[in-house]
C-alpha cells in the first residue's frame, strides 16, 4: 500500500473501539490474567494461614505428647516403687526340706 493509504493509528484504534467482538477480543486476555492472579494470591494467602494454625495445632499437640509420656513415666516408676517395696515387706518364708518317705 503507498503510505498516502495507510490506515492511521488513530483510525485503527478506534476500529478496535467501535467494534464490540474486537473490544472483547483485545481485552479479555487481560481480564482473564486478572481473575488468574487475584485466585493465585488468595489462595496463597490462604495456604499460609493454614500452614500457620496447623503449625501453631502440631506444636500444642507435640507438648500434650510430651506431658504425657512424663506422666507415663513418672506412673511406671511409681508402680515399680510400689512393687519393690511390696518384696521387701512379703520376704519369702525361709524353705526347709521336706521329710524324705522311703
């Protein structure tokens, strides 16, 4: 085309702009992209807060873990107390030979 019939800038632009299947067509990629990244960021946001009360949820759950073996420990060591005193108090009576029959 010789450029004295070279369409302007100006009049592409507004072909673009009059015309509703090309307006779409130009922006909805960007819309799209838009709506791809907002959903991208929210739920980012809400994997690390998740991530945050399932941490802070491990570490309550690993203190009760850890009292509680305490306390099973100091239980076991109590009951084997209470057995070791038990021996002590029922000594076995002394064992004497029973009377041989011929």
């Amino acid at each position: 085309m010789p450029p004295d019939t070279q369409v302007t800038y100006w009049t592409l632009f507004q072909s673009i702009l009059s015309d509703p299947v090309m307006l779409v067509a130009l922006f909805l990629p960007f819309v799209i992209l838009a709506v791809v990244l907002y959903f991208r960021l929210r739920l980012t946001r809400r994997l690390t807060a998740m991530s945050a009360r399932n941490a802070k949820a491990l570490d309550e759950n690993s203190a009760r873990w850890e009292e509680a073996a305490a306390r099973t420990e100091k239980m076991i060591a109590l009951l084997t107390e209470i057995r070791d005193h038990t021996a002590k108090l029922a000594a076995p009576a002394p064992v004497t030979e029973a009377p041989k029959s011929e």
